[in-house]
C-alpha cells in the first residue's frame, strides 16, 4: 500500500525525497492528490512498510509546510 507525506512547499517536499533516500527509504516526490485540500503543492510517496521510520525521522526535520500522512484507500487518499 501507498502513503503520502503531504507538503504545502514544493522545495521542502523536493528535500524530503533527497533526506528519505539518504536514510534508504525508496521515495518519490509526486503531486499532492485534491484530497489533501492544500493547494498545488507536493506529496512524498513512499511503501507503508516504511510508515513508522518515515515518522521517526520526519521528527527529527522541521519541515514547516508538512501537512500530514495519507494512505491509498478505495482508488484515492484519505488522512491517516
């Protein structure tokens, strides 16, 4: 299954990707599905077997635009 971590700021959703992969977390940046409800800005897609790390180490960031996680559900995106 496929999670987001949604971002208002497509420059902090670019350094996202690049911080995940360093760490070994396969991620793409893609845009942010109209669900997410925060404009044009870019979702961090990444495999929900990775949630838990994905979280641990988005903490340690401060990602000012991070809008919060959404997980594929019935052929689009809802909040977790």
């Amino acid at each position: 299954m496929t999670n987001l971590a949604v971002f208002k700021s497509r420059a902090q959703a670019l350094d996202c990707v690049s911080f995940l992969r360093r760490k070994g977390i396969p991620s793409q940046a893609i845009s942010t599905p109209q669900s997410a409800r925060v404009g044009c800005g870019l979702s961090v897609r990444f495999e929900e077997t990775f949630l838990s790390r994905v979280r641990m180490l988005l903490s340690q960031k401060n990602y000012t635009s991070f809008s919060g996680y959404m997980k594929s559900q019935g052929g689009g995106y809802v909040y977790l």
